[in-house]
C-alpha cells in the first residue's frame, strides 16, 4: 500500500512539475518513418514524365536515416504539371539513386502574404 501511494505521489508531482506549454509542445513533435521509392535517375524522371510534370525548381537538402538518424544530402528536384496541379519531389544522390520524396496533387502558385 505504502509503495502504491509513494509511486502516485511521485507521479502526480512530475506531471504538476511540466508546464501545460511544454507538455503540448511534446505533444505535438512528429517522426515519421516511411517509405520512399527509389530507383536510378532515368527510370524516375520516365514515371514523373507520365504525369506531364516538368522541372520547377531545383534545390539540396538533407533525408535522415530511420536506422540510426544519419543524414544523407542531396540534390532535390520540384516537378509540377500547370494544368492538372499534380507535383512531385525527389532527391537525387551523388550515387545516382533518386527517390520519391513527396508527391500530390492541387498545386497552386501561392499570391497570399509572406509573414508567417
């Protein structure tokens, strides 16, 4: 009984001791592992060819292991089709594989305001 009440104890006075805005911060932190498709370069752009997207921009970024959290840099190429609004996004490594980061659809040039 005694042990019951001394872990209630401790416990209510961890939860009292985290501030409601740290505990929604934790609350709200999100980690993903997911699966992205990969294959080398050409076969990629051939798939994003059948959506009629074409090269948008450009840019280098880092993916992060799931594994052991080791980051990979790349190169990052943004692909959309004007006309239906579907876009993809893929990065390329220096080894030529390029994978599928993220792909959608109801692309739109934002014109809305710049403070964020």
């Amino acid at each position: 009984m005694f042990k019951r009440l001394a872990l209630l104890l401790l416990v209510s006075s961890l939860t009292t001791v985290m501030s409601p805005a740290t505990a929604q911060e934790e609350s709200t932190a999100k980690s993903f592992i997911t699966t992205q498709p990969c294959d080398r370069l050409p076969i990629m752009l051939e798939v994003i060819k059948g959506y009629k997207e074409e090269l948008l921009f450009t840019g280098e970024g880092m993916t992060f292991s799931a594994r052991d959290r080791k980051g990979f840099m790349g190169g990052m190429m943004f692909f959309t089709n004007q006309e239906s609004g579907t876009w993809s996004m893929l990065q390329v490594y220096g080894d030529g594989t390029a994978c599928l980061v993220q792909n959608g659809r109801h692309f739109e040039p934002y014109s809305g305001p710049q403070r964020f």
